[in-house]
C-alpha cells in the first residue's frame, strides 16, 4: 500500500520527499496502533488522509467497519480497499476498535 501512495505522489509531481511521503500526520509511526496482523495496512491506508486519532477514538461493529470503507471511498475519494487487504483491515479495525462495553449498571467502573 505504500508503495501505491508513492507511485501516486510520484504521478501527481509531488514536490515531497520519500521521508515526508512516509511520514503520517503529526509525525506518527505505525507502532501508535496496537500490535497485530494489519496494523500497517490500517496505518499507511489510513494516514493518507488523516490522522490515527480518528481511528483511535471510534469503536464500530465489523460490519460498521465495512460499511466505512464503502462510504470514505465514495464520498472522499479513497482508493477502494477489496479482496484480502479489505478483510485485513476491516478485521484488524473490528477487532481493535470494536464496540466498547460499558460498565454494569450501579457499578462504579473504578473498583473491583
């Protein structure tokens, strides 16, 4: 996936440098996702357009996860995410930021 942002930044006539073209918003790395089989694919896919804050801070259902891709990719102009990258990423997402539980009703989510 990288080397698809740089081959289009390349075709664009970007004046940016292989450093800048490989570094994300905010001067993030991959290693701010947690560890797991597609964190960079998310990471590079994703920090084309914005930053992992977004990412970081939304807990949707797999199937939300999906549906995203879909809708970033019409109303944004994301390159279409298909096949087993697809899977991949939407997995990793659903997985990592999934729905968050809440706390039992009457508990204090502090204690034990």
């Amino acid at each position: 996936m990288r080397n698809v942002l740089l081959l289009t930044l390349g075709l664009l006539g970007g004046a940016l440098t292989l450093a800048q073209a490989t570094e994300a918003p905010g001067g993030e790395e991959p290693s701010v996702l947690p560890a797991g089989p597609g964190q960079e694919e998310v990471f590079y896919a994703c920090t084309a357009c914005h930053s992992t804050a977004i990412i970081r801070r939304s807990s949707f259902r797999r199937d939300q996860w999906d549906g995203l891709m879909d809708w970033m990719t019409e109303k944004h102009g994301m390159n279409p995410l298909e096949g087993a990258e697809r899977t991949l990423i939407v997995d990793y997402l659903a997985q990592h930021y999934g729905p968050r539980t809440a706390p039992a009703r009457g508990r204090n989510p502090f204690l034990n």
